[in-house]
C-alpha cells in the first residue's frame, strides 16, 4: 500500500525524508491554526511556543502538501513520524481523504489536534502573535517555524490570511524588543 502524509505546517518544510513524490492537496473539513501549545519543540512547559494543527471546522479546508514516502523508506518513516509528531498525546494519527491539484483522490495519513488535551488552545491573532514572538524550544525559536511555514505556503501558492498577519505582526513586536 503506497503510504502518503499532508504536510501542512513544519512537515511543508522540514518531513524528515525525501518524498518520492509531491502534489498540492486539499483536506475538507479541518482548518490550519495556531491552536496548538508547543511544549518540546518550539516552547517548553514553562514558556510554551505555538504550532500549527488541524483543527475540525464545518466548512473548512486546509491545503497543503500530499507526501509520497518511498515503499523501503514506509516502515522508518512512519517510526521517525510518530516518536517526532506524537511527543505527547497532543495530536493523534489519522487517515484522512485528500483532493490532489491534479484531481487524483488519495488516503493520506496526518496528523490532528485532540480538542480534549491541555496543549488545545484558542487564542486570538495578537495572543498568538506575542507568543510566536518570544518563546524558543528545543528545535529553535517559535519565530523560524512560523517564517518558514509561511514562506513554503507563500511557495505554493496557498494564501493563508492569518499567516500573513502573523508574520508582519512577529516582525513588528521582535523589531520593538530590539
């Protein structure tokens, strides 16, 4: 069985393997927010970060990027997918349908924010904004992951409202710590 991932934050930019194949997908039903607490990677317990998951939205879409791993490559990297993305129960694996740009429709695996867990959060922009702002963790200051999804989105051509508004309110607040 061909296994696929989305990518729709850190995994755009950074999967962790070389996939054998790439295509623009779109995942109905979910939206992309900061609604997530980072507590390892981009923040830590007593200062967390934020990080992109997929929240469930009635109307919603996300669009992103369909992940092809190569068939000898399937077993390592779903083992490096979960001990990085499933750090703590924060997100949970699921299979989910996507609509490719070329109109092929796909079953790819990906990775979803539990509601119920204590790192859910519901901030508004400038909430979110001051946090991405300051907090590091243990892969690099929260401000690089917002950046460089943003700048994979703008690569594809996806335009994500609220990622251009954070990006420009960042760099404002960082501008008026220096």
């Amino acid at each position: 069985m061909t296994l696929w991932v989305f990518g729709y934050g850190s995994l755009l930019w950074d999967p962790g393997f070389t996939p054998s194949e790439t295509a623009r997908a779109r995942l109905d039903g979910y939206h992309r927010s900061f609604c997530m607490l980072s507590i390892h990677h981009r923040g830590s317990e007593e200062d967390p970060g934020l990080v992109l998951a997929l929240d469930r939205m009635r109307g919603g879409q996300c669009v992103g990027l369909a992940l092809r791993v190569a068939e000898h490559e399937q077993e390592r990297v779903l083992t490096e997918l979960r001990e990085r993305e499933l750090i703590s129960s924060a997100y949970y694996e699921d299979r989910v349908p996507l609509a490719l740009d070329d109109g092929r429709e796909i079953e790819a695996l990906t990775y979803i924010v539990d509601t119920g867990h204590r790192q859910y959060c519901r901030f508004d922009l400038e909430r979110q904004a001051q946090i991405i702002a300051q907090a590091v963790g243990g892969r690099g200051p929260n401000v690089d992951y917002l950046n460089n999804t943003a700048a994979h989105l703008r690569e594809l051509g996806i335009d994500d409202a609220e990622m251009r508004w954070l990006v420009r309110r960042v760099a404002e607040l960082r501008a008026d710590q220096s």
